[in-house]
DNA sequence: AAGAAAAACGGACTATGGTCCGTTTAGCTC
DNA sequence: GAGCTAAACGGACCATAGTCCGTTTTTCTT
C-alpha cells in the first residue's frame, strides 16, 4: 500500500509480528469455516473468537471492525479485480479504449456479487464509512479518470458516484431476490445506463 | 391514517387505543426534543424511553425498531412529498411531461436530504431491509411508471433502481461532505443521468 | 357499573459489536 | 543466551438494539 517507492531498505518497513500474522490467518480460516458449516449469521465475532482459539481483541486488532473481517474474506478476489482493471489486458487494462473499459468495471463489479454475494451483503458497511474504504476509494478514482477519458468535462465527482452508487451489493441482492431480474439483466442496464451518459 | 375509505362502520377498523397514540406523540415528541438539545447521537432506544417517561418495550412496540422511529419522524416530510408527486401541481405532479416529472421527482427527493439530513442519514436502513420500506416501494412504483411513460421499454425494473440507488442519503452525504460539492452539483449531476438515460 | 377480554405497558434480560488494560511474547541488542 | 522494549494477546467489561412476559389499562359487553 503505502510502500514507499524509494530504495528498498530505507524507512522502516513496519514488521509484522510472525504470532499476529499467524492468528490473522487462523481467524481467516476459522471465518470461512464458520460459514461453510453454520451458515454467515452464525459468524459473530464471540463465536469466530472462540472457534479460532483466540481472544476477541485479537480478531479487532487484526481487522479493526466487523466490517474489515469481511473485507478481508473477499480481499483476494478484489485485489485481483484491481490488478486487472489496472494493468491488465483488455477490456478492463489500459489498452481498451475508455468506454469499453467502463461498461467492462462495471460488470466486472457486479458480477463479483454474484461469486462472494453473500459475503458481500453481509460486509457491507452500515451506512456511513462505506466510502471510507481505500477499494472504494481507488474505484471512484478509476471511474472518475475514465469518464474524463470519455470526454465528460463537467460535475465528474458527482457523476461518477451516480454510476457507482447503483453497483453497491445491496442494490443487485435486492434486484436479483425480489424482481423477476438475472445478473445479465443487472449488468445490460447498468451499461445502458453508462454508455447513455458517455454519449 | 389508514382511515378506510368506504363506509365506516364495515371492514373491522383496528381501534388505536388511546394510551398507545398518546404515548407514541409523547415518544416523538421526546425525540425531537433530544435531538435538538442534545444532538442525534445522543438518541439511543434507554435515553429516549427515559426521556419520554415510558417503557423501553413501548418504543419497540409502537414503531417496530429504530428505523421506524426515523421514519416516523421524517414522516411528514415524507408524505407531502409523496402527495406532491402523486397527484400535486406540476412539475410533480401528473400535469407534467413525464421526463420533466422524473426530473422534478429526483431533485425534491435530493433537496429532501437538504431538509432532513441527519434524520434521514441516521434513520437510514442498516443494509438489508431498506428495499422493503413502503416509501421506497411507492417511489420504485413512480419511477418505473415515469420511465415507461418517457418510452423506455426494456429492462424498466433494473433501469429504475440504477436511477434510485445514487438518491440515498448516503451518497448525498458523502458528496458533501468529502468532495467539493454542492447539492445543486448533485441535483445537476442526477438529472444529466436521467435526461440521457430516456433520451 | 361490573366483569371480561384484548391490548398495551415496562423494565429486566439477551445478544452482540466494540473497548480497555494488565499480562505475555516476539524479536532485537549485547 | 539474558535482558529489554514494543507489540500483540485475551477476556472482562461496556454500550446499545431488540425480546419477553408478568402486570396494568382500556374498552367492549351485559
């Protein structure tokens, strides 16, 4: 992350402890336990503690809060989203042009949901801090600089949370459990609704 | 409330026994008080059944949780708003184009937010269950009806969603707080969505 | 007005996320 | 390897949303 970009040596790479990454994998693993055999609403932090072998302020320490727990459940599917949407081949890297490299995050996003959703759901943070965490940030980020790429000149901050906002986890839950609606359905119009802005 | 319309002594009205709406007035009454003196944080369920001089069961009882509570509170609001776009002078209203409605409909549900802010932010839904609100599904129900009313055809379910989603509070919020925004900017950046969406 | 039935009351109780701080341990220095 | 320091540990503790059920109150019936 904020690995400095000098020589390698200097300024004091923050050792980790080996006992705290240890745990940091033990709890992890215990996590993904949990859930396979009791299901996601028996994973409270109590009970993940004691099937981890660990003390509560110990999974607290490691993820900060509930939601961090989650996020690092699905930490490795989004940093590989990320790595593609960076730098990796078409459509998402930056060889695409730009428009096809946004209709192609914006399904990448929601068709995430459909491989960790219940992980997702249950992660998403309540209310506010949602937009506090640094994926999020990097998406607005990437979003904003490809609507600018798109020729959009005027109000990018606002427009590109227009487009992200209707990508949030709860919103295709809701879609894909209660209206007659498919994941395809989802990302065609979201992608409509993109390209029609872009035009 | 849910007076029946037809003849009044049919259809077993479910008598409202006094003690109960006397308490529920006394109950939000106490609410805004401690808001207003003591700041929204300050409005956990034990505080305000103190406040008000009742059981902390009778809060519960009479607006289910803490989100009914907001809702309560912001109902008003909420209804004159409703009764604007359901049959109110235009440009809510049904004498309107639909395309000027729809932009109406966002800009009143943005400048909302103006309005009742920290209510709305605090009393938002934690995640799931924020679709369920009879308020949202009402405002689903105009959207869909205003698109297909502006020639949209396909996909009007998922359409709607992508264009209520960014009217949460929370994207409000974030916008203005964090980037450097105004509501105006917000309002702007929504209706450019929706104008090229139906366009 | 008295009695009965249904509804509402209230506060102790539960569940759970998150904090605090005295104790333990990894990893560095000599 | 002994000793030191900063970091990590762990579980008692706290705050708060939400439940439960014995008690009280309203309202209907006769």
């Amino acid at each position: 992350m904020t690995t400095p970009r000098q020589l390698p040596m200097a300024a004091a790479p923050p050792r980790v402890r080996r006992d705290a990454a240890a745990n940091s994998d033990r709890i992890l693993a215990a996590a993904r336990d949990v859930i396979r055999c009791e299901g996601i609403e028996s994973l409270t932090m109590d009970h993940l503690a004691a099937r981890a072998g660990v003390g509560k302020g110990t999974i607290f320490r490691a993820f900060g809060n509930r939601s961090g727990l989650f996020a690092a459940l699905t930490d490795e599917a989004e940093r590989t989203f990320q790595q593609e949407f960076l730098s990796g081949p078409p459509p998402l890297g930056p060889d695409a042009p730009p428009l096809q490299r946004l209709l192609a995050y914006g399904e990448g996003r929601l068709r995430l949901y459909a491989v960790h959703g219940p992980l997702l759901k249950a992660g998403s943070q309540d209310g506010s801090g949602r937009f506090d965490v640094p994926a999020r940030q990097l998406s607005a980020t990437h979003v904003r600089m490809l609507l600018r790429q798109c020729g959009v000149r005027d109000n990018v901050d606002v427009l590109a949370e227009m487009l992200l906002a209707p990508l949030e986890p709860d919103v295709t839950d809701h879609l894909l459990s209660t209206r007659n609606v498919t994941l395809e359905h989802v990302v065609a119009g979201w992608q409509r609704v993109a390209v029609s802005l872009v035009r």
